[in-house]
C-alpha cells in the first residue's frame, strides 16, 4: 500500500528522538523534564507512535481485510528488525560488555530468556551486563512497547473480522478504553503483567492508537485546518496547569495536532522520505547506544552525550531500513481488495488537501 507524501516518517521520527532524549536524563542522571509538566518527552513519543500506528493501521486493514495478509504485513514489519537487535545484544553486546568470562556468560541460566523478545516478551537482563549503571541490568528498555503495539493490531482485525470494522464499533472500543484509563489505570490499577507486559500500559498508550484509529474510520481529515491546530495548540498551553482538564484534553490535542500535521506536507518531510524511514531502527537501538556509550566513558559531558548517541542511533536506524526492514517489506503479500483502492486514494488525497494549509508550520 502506498501512502503520499507527508510529514508521518519526519513525525515518527521526531517522537523516536523524543524517547532517546527522555532517557538521556534518566541515563545520565540529570533532572527530568517534562513537556509542559503534561507528560515526559518519552511519553509523548509514545502517544505519537500510537496515534499514527492507529491511523495507519486501520487504512490498511480497510484496504485489504485479509487476516493472513495483514498479519504478514504486520509481522514483516516489527519482526526482522527486532530479531537482528536482540541478536546483536545477545551475541555481541552481551559478550563484550558482560563482566561474566564468555563460557559463563554464554552458560548462564538467564542467556536464553532474552531470546523470548523475539516473541514480544520484553526480558531486559543479559548475566553480568549492565549490572552497575544507572538503569541497572536494562540492556534495550525500550522494547516494552512492541508487545502493546502488536496487540493493538491484533484488535483492529479482531474488530474487523468479528464486527466488519464498523464506525460505531471502532467508537465503542475507544470508550472502553477511555473508561478502563479513568476508572481503573488511573485509580491506583494493580500491577498485572501478561507476556512479560504490564496490562495497564495497553490501556494508557493503546487509547491513542484507538482515537488515531477513530479519525480513520470517521474521516475526520476534512476537520484539518491550521487555524485547529493553532487553536488547539493554544489550549493545551492555557489549560497544562490545571491536571484535571489537561489530562483528557490530551486526547483530543495531541491525535488532530500530530495527523493534521503528519498529513501535511514539508520540504524537510520529503526528504526523511527521500531519505528512508529509519524511526523504527532508531527506537529500538537507541536505548542499549545510550547505555553502553556511558558505560564506556562514563565522565562524558552530557551535550557530548547527547549529541553522540542521537548520532550513532540515526546510522543504526538507517542501516536497519536500508539493509533489513527495507529488504524484507519487498516481500509484503499482493493486497486483495483492490476494490477499496480507489477509495482509499480518495480518502489518502481529501486528507491532503485538508492539510495543504499546514505547510507554514515546517
């Protein structure tokens, strides 16, 4: 399925390197900040991630509702990539960096469990790595979202395949999990992990995705405009001190700014496309990079740091599209229903008309 050219790769992007400096202050031990006291950097990302994922995810399960189809889609996407991180952890990182002899260290009970990330199970142990720094024992944090986003596809085609992926559905789901972040994750919600995953962060990040899934299935593209955007901007601004309104506001603000915007387009977007959309490689290597960088020298300044591992992390995140995740998308399935084609080239250029406006903003 091919999208136009927007802004939605510089955007991923963009929330990738948001998470790589959230974890910077946590890594190196500075104060942590916040995004206008309403959420980390790092979870901003996140919702970004979400929000586009649902948006996406939902055109492309329309697009071709096929369950084989849009599993290998889905799979060819998370799946290579992860399996080359975890075994670049594991068989070069590990033996390197572990204070363990190589014998131990290969021999360790604890080896094996690391392989269960390729099953979306998040293990962030390798024996005898890590053990000392300021996230101790953490080689890839990050990978505790892959797990959430899976599930969230799995739900879009649970969905479509139970309820043909009707509009009044997607609306029903979207406030169960409005109702379950309200009532339960927000009201001291017992830790219950499931697959190596903490339940309530399904329900905390997964409503982005839901409400980005919302604006595909309602078309509410044609709502785009950058007077919203401004607007909307603005609110959350006047209104971030007062926790009682800002967190539902939120909801709102944040899926029109970021698809208003996504769907737009830029010079600076066309060229992240031009380029490849290496906010994926980014993501998942950007974590064990700050790690082992500090580790090795460990009295590094902190814009040195920065500077450094947003660095090492783009070359990774490049060289996982181009050689890795690029390679094995060739291989997608042929999609079937061609007969939603001509409507989702309609629904693909309303949405661009509709952002035309925004194109001040880059």
């Amino acid at each position: 399925m091919q999208h136009k050219d927007n802004n939605l790769n510089l955007l991923r992007l963009v929330a990738a390197l948001m998470v790589l400096y959230a974890h910077s202050f946590a890594f190196y031990g500075n104060a942590p900040t916040s995004f206008l006291g309403l959420a980390s950097y790092g979870g901003l990302g996140i919702a970004i991630f979400f929000v586009i994922s649902g948006y996406l995810i939902v055109k492309s399960w329309d697009f071709d509702p096929s369950p084989m189809s849009f599993i290998i889609k889905r799979s060819l996407r998370i799946f290579p990539a992860l399996i080359v991180v975890v075994l670049i952890s594991m068989f070069l990182l590990g033996p390197v960096f572990s204070t363990l002899e190589i014998k131990e260290y290969f021999g360790h009970s604890n080896f094996l469990t690391y392989f269960n990330n390729i099953v979306l199970k998040p293990v962030f142990y390798l024996p005898g790595v890590l053990e000392h720094s300021r996230i101790p024992s953490a080689v890839n944090g990050s990978l505790w979202s892959l797990p959430v986003e899976f599930f969230m596809y799995l739900v879009v085609m649970g969905l479509g395949l139970l309820f043909k992926g009707r509009r009044l559905i997607y609306a029903a789901a979207t406030g169960i999990f409005v109702l379950a972040v309200v009532f339960w994750c927000w009201r001291d919600a017992p830790l219950i992990v499931v697959h190596g995953t903490d339940v309530r962060s399904i329900f905390l990040t997964g409503i982005y995705f839901m409400i980005g899934a919302c604006y595909a299935k309602f078309g509410l593209e044609r709502w785009f405009s950058l007077s919203g955007v401004a607007v909307l901007l603005m609110a959350t601004i006047l209104l971030a001190p007062y926790a009682s309104v800002s967190k539902f506001l939120m909801w709102i603000t944040l899926p029109y700014i970021v698809l208003a915007y996504g769907l737009s387009r830029s010079w600076l977007g066309s060229w992240v496309n031009k380029v490849g959309d290496c906010s994926y490689g980014v993501y998942i290597y950007a974590f064990p990079v700050q790690q082992f960088v500090l580790l090795q020298y460990p009295g590094i300044a902190y814009p040195t740091y920065l500077f450094v591992t947003v660095l090492i992390s783009l070359v990774l995140g490049y060289c996982s599209w181009h050689l890795i995740e690029k390679q094995f998308l060739k291989h997608k399935p042929k999609s079937q229903g061609r007969m939603l084609a001509n409507q989702f080239e309609k629904s693909e250029e309303s949405a661009s008309v509709a952002g035309e406006d925004l194109k001040s903003i880059s």
